[in-house]
C-alpha cells in the first residue's frame, strides 16, 4: 500500500472515487451530493485548511480521506474536520481504510493540528481512536442531523478540554445538507 498527500493533478481521480463509493452504499443522489462536496474542497480551499490523502496498491487509487479546517472563534488550537473518507467499494473490508486513516491522523500530528474532529458511525471509526463527544465539546458548525456520530481524537498529549467560541468550517462544508 502506498500513501500519499498529493492530490494535485489527481482531482477527477478523487472525485469519482467518492461518487462511486457514496453512490454505491447511499444512492446516487448522495454519490452526487458527496462528489460535488470533494469537487468544491478541492476547488476552493486554501492549502493551509486542507490536507488529502490517497492511498494506491497496484498504481490504482483504493482510498482517500480529506482534513479540513474547523476553527473556534475564541481558542487557539488547531482543529481539522476529517470528512469524507472513502474507500473503492471492491476494497472494502481489507483494511485499507483503517490503514489510511491511521497514516492521515499522524501525519496531520505531525504537521501541528491539536485535535481531529468527525461526523460518522462510532464504530468505524473508534477503532482508530475517535470517541464520541457532545456539543459542549465541541460545538458544530450546523446542527447535526446525527449527534451521535459526532467524534473526536486528541491529537497531542493533553486532555481533550472544550474547544471555545463558535465553529466555522471552510466554505464547502459551509452548507447544512452536509450536517
């Protein structure tokens, strides 16, 4: 498996990887939905507010996961929003994901980000370390549709204390169908 964090020259690669993949496991209108959301991440966000990691076997792209900012107006930290995450759905079940989510999370550790927040199925992704937490945690951008898929994953050694002031996410996210 070969990781990576270029994703230049890779946009359309990365875009049908989540349409199909979304398509497939949620219909094609939410394969839509996600593809024109990783179309706009893409498209419009500063380099310092993303970060996109592929992961490739055989030259073919497998997976890919995206980080991007969440900032709170009145705390300090570096806080990155983990979604979406899709994994080509002949390679599900091996692996890959859990792989490319443990490479994504210690090289934004690395790159400085204090904490990783998501919005997805606790299972999944406790198994790399997210845990539920509330909305007094951290306070979402939009109200969440499914406040239990609200997690998150320290990523320096101090307690995860309440991040402070109100949540703004990049523009693409900025849109409540995603919440």
């Amino acid at each position: 498996m070969e990781f990576s964090a270029d994703s230049r020259d890779r946009a359309e690669e990365i875009i049908a990887l989540f349409e199909s993949t979304f398509g497939a496991s949620e219909g094609a209108e939410e394969g839509r939905l996600i593809g024109t959301l990783v179309k706009n991440l893409l498209e419009t966000t500063k380099d310092e507010d993303l970060a996109v990691f592929t992961a490739r076997e055989g030259g073919v792209l497998a997976g890919a996961i995206i980080f991007s900012r969440l900032a709170y107006d009145e705390d300090a930290r570096i806080v990155f929003l983990l979604a979406p995450v899709a994994v080509e759905t002949t390679r599900q079940g091996q692996g890959i994901g859990q792989a490319l989510l443990n490479h994504g999370l210690a090289a934004m550790r690395d790159r400085g980000a204090d904490v990783a927040i998501t919005y997805g199925d606790p299972a999944y992704y406790g198994k790399v370390g997210f845990a539920p937490i509330g909305e007094d945690t951290a306070a979402p951008p939009h109200p969440l549709q499914q406040p239990e898929g609200w997690l998150a994953q320290n990523l320096t050694t101090r307690p995860l204390d309440p991040l402070k002031g109100r949540a703004r996410c990049v523009p693409a996210f900025d849109d409540p169908a995603y919440w």
